[in-house]
C-alpha cells in the first residue's frame, strides 16, 4: 500500500519549516508582506476542495490509482487535467512565502516534479486505458498542470 499525495504534501510541509529554521539563507520578505502567503494557501486550498467537491457530483474517486467512474472535464478541469495537484502546490507556495526566507521556496516545484512522476503519469495511463478517446481529446485539449 502505498502512501497517498497528502502524506507527501505533509512530508512537504515539514521541509519547508524545517529549511525555514535550519537554513533560511536570506529573509525576503518581512512581516507584513509574509502575510501574502496566508492568501496564497488559502487560495491553494479553496482550488483543491472545489475539484474534491467536483469529483463527489460526478460520482468519482479523488483516490489515485482506483478506478474513476467518470471523466471530469468540466469546472477547473477546463484548464488544468491536474488541478487537484495545482491546489496542493499552491499551497506550499502559500507556506513558503508565509516563511519569508529563500530556501522553502524550492520545495513547491519539487513536489510537483515528484508527484508528476510518482502519480500523474501513472494516473493519466490508467485514465486513457479507462476513457479512451474521451481522454486522449481532453488531454490534447488541455494542460497537464495550468
């Protein structure tokens, strides 16, 4: 069994305080500009309980790796065949420039270098197995992140 994308997001969370206390390198923004990262993480996570919220009305699972009973294309899925994932790097964005130092700043795109390759690429074989031609017109349609 394998862990889930909030476990990592909490692993995530860790690093960026723990870079935050043991190497902040250089402090660049101060309070109350710091302040910015509580809208960003707000935002960040109004974006993911939308999509969660969107994958309830159409009858899905928000699980990766289990099987989706339906394609969800519409709402923020519009822009980004991720936005789920968008949320959670959002708001580490949010947190990190809540931290106001440089070096939690490099954990949101690495998490999602590695949920890219831990999860979504994953996830869209299994998508386009299970949809077909659905999927694969979606996904030329649109992004894989925004």
């Amino acid at each position: 069994m394998r862990p889930l994308p909030p476990f990592y997001f909490l692993i995530a969370i860790g690093i960026i305080i723990a870079l935050h206390l043991l190497l902040p390198i250089h402090q660049w923004l101060d309070w109350p500009w710091t302040s910015i990262g509580i809208f960003i993480g707000l935002s960040g996570f109004s974006l993911t309980m939308f999509c969660v919220l969107s994958f309830t009305k159409h009858g899905t699972t928000v699980r990766p790796f289990e099987h989706s009973e339906a394609l969800v294309t519409d709402g923020f899925y519009r822009y980004s065949r991720n936005p789920m994932y968008v949320g959670l790097v959002t708001m580490l964005t949010g947190i990190a420039v809540g931290m106001g130092t440089v070096t939690p700043l490099v954990v949101p795109p690495t998490f999602a270098v590695f949920i890219t390759y831990a999860f979504i690429v994953k996830e869209e074989k299994m998508l386009a197995e299970r949809f077909g031609e659905e999927y694969e017109v979606f996904r030329k349609r649109v992004r894989r992140w925004f």
